[in-house]
C-alpha cells in the first residue's frame, strides 16, 4: 500500500527550524500513515511551542490529526501577544541567565536555574509552578510535561529581552524583584541595612531596597545609568509600569 503524500506549507517565522529545500513555499512530504500532524511537524524541526494554527485543506485542525493523501497543510506561527492560561511567569534553563536577571529587574516573575538540573527537572517545575519554560534547546521544548514553553531565537540578550516582551507582554514593575532570588524588594531605611554596607556606601547612599527572601541589599550605585536604561527602553516600547515599584531605583547590592 502507497504511504500518504501530503503537501505542507510553513510561515516565514518558522524558516528557522526547517531545511532549506522547506523554506520556498509548499513542499511534498511522504508521511508512514500512522503518524499525527504534530508528530510529522515536530519531526521536521519545529517545536509545537512556536506553532499557533494548523489548517488542513484551509480549515484548522488539531496536533492528533492523522494527515490523509493530498492533504494540503499550512503551519501558522504562534500569535503574539500569545494568550496563556495564567499569568506570564517564566523559567529559564541555565543559558539565559543574563535573560533572567533583566526580567527580573524589570518586575516579571522569573524562576532561573543557574545549574544545569536536566530536562526532566525543568520541565516538571514547569508543570508544577505552570511557568513558561523559556530555552534555546528545542529538545527541551519537545517535552509532554511542559505547562508552556517557548524559544529563544536570539542569542543577544537585549532582543532576547524585546522577544520575550513581545511574545507575551507580561506587566511590567521595575525595580520590585531582587534580580539575583527573584524575590520581591521593599523599601529599607539605612538603620535597617547598616550592618550589610561598607562605609563609603553609607555616606554616599540615603535610599535603599531589600529583598524579602535573600536579604540583598540595594541601592542606587555606579550602574543605575545602564539599568534604568534597559528599563526606559522597555517601558517605552512595551507599556507604562504598574503602581507599587519601588521609589529611587536601586542598582547596586550587598549581600554579606
């Protein structure tokens, strides 16, 4: 018996993923005729995380459908601002750790792990904490226990950043969450923190944060001008921040 031909067709956004001979329109692919669309999708390169529709003959289909002969295929890329079903929390693999910390600073909930705990691992905290598993590693994505996922295209992490906010457009609160625990920031006088400053910090400084699960300490240091750059340039392309940051900005910290 002939194995089903079909005739599949991806969006531009998903050239990345497939060989060259796929990227110039609609191609023939010689299916096993037991295989479902989203198995033959994913086997040609594309992580279903970064798939939005499916149409068949024009009408959309589900990843369990078992393609037919002649069937004509056309894989859409995800929407953006791509609807999730909780809030845009994020984990991030071991890679994106400068990724993360941006997130963080601008005040989106971002769990990173800074080892390299496995796929299983990640994937399961995915799960358990319903974040979007953000990775470079399209394996990774492949993975059934995921609650979301998507791929990081860049390897710079300021488009990393403008990808992510992008794609999901996660409120914004700058300076709310400690960018090396991801816990949330509350103002601290300088009684407060006297213990964790070194004494040119002290009489330098009147306005500080402290995170409220690691005890860093924050304030507005030499690197404020780099940070509230990043910040400035995402709020005036992604949205005005939320009330509840915290006043002067800090960007230092001391975590003796």
């Amino acid at each position: 018996m002939d194995r089903p031909e079909i005739w599949i067709d991806f969006a531009p956004e998903l050239h990345v993923f497939v060989p060259s001979a796929r990227r110039a329109g609609r191609s023939a692919l010689t299916t096993d005729g037991v295989s479902t669309l989203g198995h033959l999708v994913e086997s040609l390169g594309v992580p279903l995380t970064e798939v939005g529709e499916l149409l068949v003959d024009g009408e959309p289909v589900r990843t369990a459908h078992l393609p037919r002969h002649g069937e004509q295929v056309t894989v859409r890329a995800v929407s953006r601002p791509q609807r999730l079903a909780g809030p845009a929390r994020f984990l991030l693999d071991v890679h994106l750790g400068t990724l993360a910390r941006r997130l963080r600073l601008l005040g989106v909930d971002t769990a990173y792990e800074s080892v390299d705990i496995g796929d299983p691992a990640l994937a399961t905290r995915s799960a358990a904490e319903q974040r979007v598993l953000l990775s470079r590693d399209r394996g990774l994505l492949r993975r059934r226990e995921l609650w979301a996922g998507a791929y990081v295209y860049s390897h710079r992490p300021a488009e990393q950043l403008r990808e992510v906010l992008a794609r999901f457009a996660p409120p914004l609160r700058p300076w709310t969450r400690c960018t090396a625990c991801n816990g949330t920031l509350r103002p601290a006088t300088k009684e407060e923190v006297h213990d964790r400053l070194e004494g040119g910090t002290e009489r330098a400084y009147d306005t500080f944060a402290r995170c409220t699960e690691c005890a860093q300490v924050y304030w507005r240091g030499a690197h404020h001008a780099s940070l509230d750059a990043i910040v400035a340039g995402a709020l005036r392309e992604f949205g005005a921040a939320a009330e509840g940051g915290v006043s002067g900005p800090p960007a230092r910290s001391a975590s003796r």
